[in-house]
C-alpha cells in the first residue's frame, strides 16, 4: 500500500489505491516482473494446469499465488519437511506445491488435508502430476479434527511442517492445538498475515466486507505471535504475507 505519491505513477490506476488488492508490492510492474522472471518459467506442469484450472473457478481470489507456491516447495525441501499438514485446501494449489516437495518414499507419514471443499478441481491434477499417494484426507471443519489429533499423544511433536490457510477467524484456536502437534524445530505457517495490506488501513478506509471481517482477527493473531515465547517468527510480505512460526518448546 502506497502512502505517497507513488500510487498515481502506476498505470494500472486503482488497482493499488483500493485496499483489498492482492499483491504487497509497490507496483504490479515489479510483481509481474518476479512471476515472468523467476516463478512461471520454472513452474512445475502440473502447477501450471492447476493455476489456470483455478483461474476459471468463482473463488479464484481464495488461491495461493503462483509466487507463493514457489516459496512453500522450497521451504519445505530446505527443511527436510516429511509430515506435513495443511487446514485450507480449496482446488489444492499449495497443496501441489508442498506435495511435490514432499520425498517419493511410500513409507513416509503422509500429510493430514483437511475439508475438501472444491478439492475435486485439482484431484485430478494431482493424480496426473503422480503424488496423490502422499496425501491423506480428514474431511470436515479443521477444529474437531485437531482436537482429536491433539488427544492421541503419538501426534505430538510429530509434524515438521504445517500450513494454515483457512478461516482466519479461527488462526488462533488453531494455534493452541497446532503448537503441541507441531515438533520442536518444526513450522507452522500462517498465511494471509498482512490481509491485503489492511493491517495498516485507518478504520473507515474503503474495503471489501470479507477484508473488513477478518482483519480485526488478522491484527489479534499477529500482536499474539509477537508475543508467543514458544516460537520464533517470521513475516514475509510474499503473497499475502506468511508469517513463519519456529517452535522452540
Ligand atoms: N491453500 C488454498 C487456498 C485456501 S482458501 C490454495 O492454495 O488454493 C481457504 C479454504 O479454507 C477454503 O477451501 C475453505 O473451504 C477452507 N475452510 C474454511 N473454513 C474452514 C474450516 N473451518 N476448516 C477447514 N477448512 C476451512
Ligand atoms: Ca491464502
């Protein structure tokens, strides 16, 4: 979000004016020049497909940005992630991304997917791009489902890796119950942590009613994680901002 001038010289004019828009950047020039630089050329086929399959779907503005999706397969091939979990899946595009990073060892714990609304877009990609096997399904609300996962002891401090891209209202009921699952040394990301740029919006700017709902809880959890002793963090500005969340006990 521009605060001087600076927002007047793009050419796509309002684009970067109303808060709400996806990118962080000071300009879509510059965002366009990472994507056709660094992110489409090297885009994995299947990434590819289900990027544009998505494009068509109604909720499009819900999917991770192709950018993103780079960031999340490296992350976890640095880390050595193996078990992973994801809470918001919609068509399955980060999904794809930290499945493919995911190593080819059948006797790896497959990560836990939960609530396959509109999963049915990507399953066939997935399938195509041959690591579906790598993916299990807990279908339903994501809260109820890691309640009972936090119940069974053997689950705690078992995940290397886990992504939280679903209803911002609940991040932090998520976070009490992903801080135990979660190994010490492992990461949870939180994504969407800088909510299109409304963090820093004053109260009566123009914004769409969903950016509006949510922020008020965006801005809780990010004062919360500030302050969370068990965890180093880190923000990124990379798509809508990740903010990356190191257990440390
Ligand atoms: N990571 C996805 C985008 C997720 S969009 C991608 O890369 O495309 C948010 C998703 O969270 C939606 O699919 C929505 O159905 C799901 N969701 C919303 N509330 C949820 C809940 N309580 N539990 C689990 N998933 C939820
Ligand atoms: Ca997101």
């Amino acid at each position: 979000m521009a605060s001087n001038g600076e927002q007047n010289q793009t050419s796509e004019a309002g684009r970067h004016q109303e808060v709400g828009h996806k990118s962080l950047l000071q300009s879509d020039a510059l965002y366009q020049y990472i994507l056709e630089t660094s992110v489409y050329p090297r885009e994995h086929e299947a990434m590819k497909e289900l990027r544009e399959l998505t494009a068509k779907h109604p909720w499009n503005i819900m999917t991770t940005s192709a950018d993103e999706g780079q960031f999340l397969n490296m992350l976890l091939k640095l880390i050595n992630a193996k078990n992973t979990m994801e809470i918001g899946v919609y068509t399955g595009y980060s999904l794809l991304a930290t499945a493919l990073a995911l190593p080819k060892d059948g006797k790896v714990p497959r990560p836990r997917i939960l609530y396959k609304e509109n999963y049915e877009l990507g399953l066939p990609v997935i399938k195509k791009a041959g690591v579906d096997h790598k993916i299990t399904f807990k279908e339903g609300p994501a809260l109820p489902v890691l309640d009972e996962l936090v119940k069974d002891e053997k689950n705690h401090g078992s995940y290397d890796f886990i992504f939280v891209d679903a209803d911002k209202d609940n991040y932090l009921n998520y976070h009490k119950r992903l801080i135990d699952l979660v190994k010490v040394g492992g990461v949870i990301g939180y994504d969407n942590t800088l909510w299109n740029g409304s963090v820093v919006a004053p109260a009566d700017a123009p914004m769409r009613k969903y950016v509006r709902y949510y922020r008020d809880f965006v801005l809780e959890l990010n004062k919360a994680l500030a302050v969370d002793p068990r965890i180093e963090i880190c923000m990124l500005p990379v798509g809508d901002g990740i903010t990356l969340c190191r257990r440390i006990s």
